[in-house]
C-alpha cells in the first residue's frame, strides 16, 4: 500500500513539488523554535538559588582618595540604612549582581588544579540580603579574614564541575597567582545572569578595607509590603552620607523583566512566524486535498463500486499526505540532524534533538487533523451518483 501512495504522490509530482518544499521549511523552523523554547523552559525551570523580590540595588561612586575616611562612609552608610525601619538587610558588593549582565571570570591551572568560573567580591551580609540556600558549609564572616587563607564560598555548580571526587569544605587552591583561598561553604546555586540562563559555576570572595574601590554597589532588602516611597528615603540618607548626587537606584524587578525581555521577544516572534507557517501549511494540506477529491471523483467512485470501504478510501487519502510529509520530514531531518556535529549551537545537543521530535509529532499530528475532514468527504462519496457524474 505504502508503494502505491509514492506512485499517486510520484503521479502529481508537479502540484506537490511546492506543498513538499513548504514542508520541509516549515519543519526546519518548527525544529529550531522548538529546541530553541525548549532549552530555555529548562533553564527557567532550574533553581536561582537567591530570592529577587523585595530587593533594590544602589549604585555607588565613593570617593576613596582617602580610604579612611572612604570607609568611615561605607560603615556609616550601612548602619544607617539598616537603622531605617523599611529595611530588612544591606549589603555591599561589586558591580555584578543578578540581571545586571556584568559578569568577571577567572581560571587557571596552578598547582594541578583546574579552574574557570564566574566570581564576585561581596561583604559578610550578601547571602542573608539575597537568601541565598547553602548546601553545605556557611557563608563567611569577618573573623574568617583573620585566618591565613582567603575564605570563600562556590556554588554547587562548581563543585561539580571542577571537583568530582574532592571534599569542598577546607579544600584550598590558589584563585590568583598571590592570592591562595580557602573554600568555608557551598551554596546550592547562583544563576545570576537572567531566570533564562544557564548557570555557571562560582566563587564569592569577601570584600575588605585593603580594596575600598571595591565597594561598587549596594544590594538592600526591603521588608514584604514595603511601598516605593522607600526610594526616596534611600536616595536622600545615600545623598547626605556620600555627600554626592552620583549614585542610581534600580528595583531589581525592573532588572529582571528587562534581563528576561531579552529572551521573550526573539522566543516570541520565533513562536509566531511558527505559527503562521503552520497555518499556512495547513491550508495548503485542506486545499490540496480538497482539490484531488474533486479531480478524483471518478476514481472514488470505481473503487467503491468494486468493493472498497469507506474506511480503505479514507486510510487512502489520509496515507498519501502522511506520505508526503515523512518525505519531506526525512529530507529535512536528514540536514538538521548534521547541525549540532558541525557547528557550535547556543543549546544543548538533548534540547536540540527534544525540540526535532517534539515539532515533528506536532506537524505530524497538524496534517493528520487537515487530512480528517476531506478524507471523511471522499469516504461518503456514493459510487452511482460519482459514475453518473462521470
């Protein structure tokens, strides 16, 4: 049966040339949204490993001519914040930060360890600011800086990545050539580059005095229910106490819809270009079958006047459109399968190879459903009145 539906698609070669070429683009497009979306629900799915809600981000300009009376500011700006009512916890940090997209890296292979992660210098308070979860170990403190080794903190993620077989806590290596730290805690996770990320391993390593030009931001949590006004409560003790105007306020919910934006509009207008070929298709597949209905009432009529059922007429019709689209899905697949070996993709192979199948069981299922209704029509087609027509 199967070789008697490429000899009638072999037949109309001509008129299914075009719906076929149709068919295999759209399944390259509906490929690529597919893994495309797929990828990124996975990263959205996965835990952040912090809290961004109730929190606001200050950024600062300090003067540190003087690093003494630069850290009199700093000390004094804290514990006046935290002093507000409105203001749950306060913390100092570099300028990285969630959703604010800057990032710094390090790696290297000294002493036979390997390394490459994303890292940050961050005060004793950051992880009670950001509710960050540790899995093992704590967050370090100020007598932690009194030891003779550097304390820090890595993300799980690190862990399992650099030190498969290794005990984390007390594990020490060399971070820069000078500088020899020891790990103290492992937090569950930190994926702070947008809810649609991937997560990379890091390091948090504690802000000091001996580096005031570190002191880039603020991250403030505020208490639940707190309204806007506290803004401007911020804005006016930051002023009085840096003596400066040259600092910026951002709520880190705008942060994260606008870091997230970055990810809905191209998956957006992916998702509705796949749409609109699917429709399009569609109506091809409705038309084109209509049109060979017609044209082919007589052979309809003959078949059934010999004895085939309606039921051999409608699987006839239905098989020659899932005919042509394995066709064209084998041709197309037959390429896309090549991409991942021979190019770099911004997704995982799995997520590549999930978003083929899933968008082939949904062009599959479209053209089943378009080949129902005329099908149906070919199968209750009489036998004397198409032989009368004819």
């Amino acid at each position: 049966m199967i070789a008697h539906y490429f000899k009638l698609i072999w037949k109309r070669k001509g008129k299914n040339a075009f719906l076929f070429v149709q068919l295999i683009f759209v399944f390259w497009v509906v490929f690529a949204v597919f893994s495309y979306g797929i990828s990124k629900f996975r990263y959205y799915s996965s835990p952040l490993g912090f809290d961004w809600k109730d929190m606001y981000r200050v950024y600062l300009s300090i003067n540190t001519a003087d690093s003494t009376a630069a850290g009199v500011t700093i000390e004094s700006l804290k514990h006046d914040l935290k002093a507000l009512p409105e203001i749950d916890q306060v913390s100092y940090s570099v300028n990285v930060a969630p959703y604010l997209g800057n990032t710094w890296g390090n790696g290297n292979d000294n002493d036979g360890f390997n390394f490459n992660s994303r890292y940050m210098y961050a005060d004793e308070d950051y992880a009670n600011t950001w509710k960050i979860k540790m899995k093992s170990g704590r967050f370090y403190t100020k007598e932690d800086l009194a030891g003779k080794y550097l304390p820090v903190v890595v993300s799980q993620k690190f862990v399992e990545k650099f030190m498969k077989g290794k005990e984390p806590i007390g594990f020490r290596f060399r971070f820069f050539k000078e500088k020899e730290v020891e790990i103290i805690g492992v937090a569950e996770h930190f994926k702070f580059q947008g809810d649609f990320t991937e997560e990379d391993p890091f390091i948090f390593l504690p802000l000091t005095f001996s580096s005031i030009d570190l002191y880039q931001a603020m991250s403030i949590r505020v208490k639940p229910g707190t309204g806007p006004d506290v803004e401007k409560k911020i804005n006016d003790l930051v002023e009085q106490t840096t003596k400066s105007s040259d600092f910026g306020i951002v709520k880190i919910e705008a942060g994260r819809k606008n870091t997230n934006s970055r990810t809905y509009i191209p998956l957006a207008a992916m998702f509705f270009l796949a749409v609109f070929l699917i429709i399009n298709i569609s109506m091809g597949l409705f038309g084109i079958l209509r049109y060979n209905i017609a044209r082919r009432i007589p052979e309809i009529g003959l078949r059934k006047a010999i004895g085939a059922s309606s039921g051999a007429i409608r699987r006839q019709f239905t098989g020659e459109m899932l005919v042509l689209v394995t066709l064209a899905f084998v041709l197309a697949a037959v390429f896309a399968v090549q991409i991942p070996f021979i190019a770099s993709l911004p997704i995982e192979k799995d997520a590549y190879f999930m978003g083929m199948g899933a968008g082939a069981l949904v062009i599959f299922g479209i053209v089943y459903l378009c080949s129902i209704f005329p099908s149906h029509q070919a199968a209750v087609t009489l036998p004397a009145k198409a032989l009368h027509e004819e």
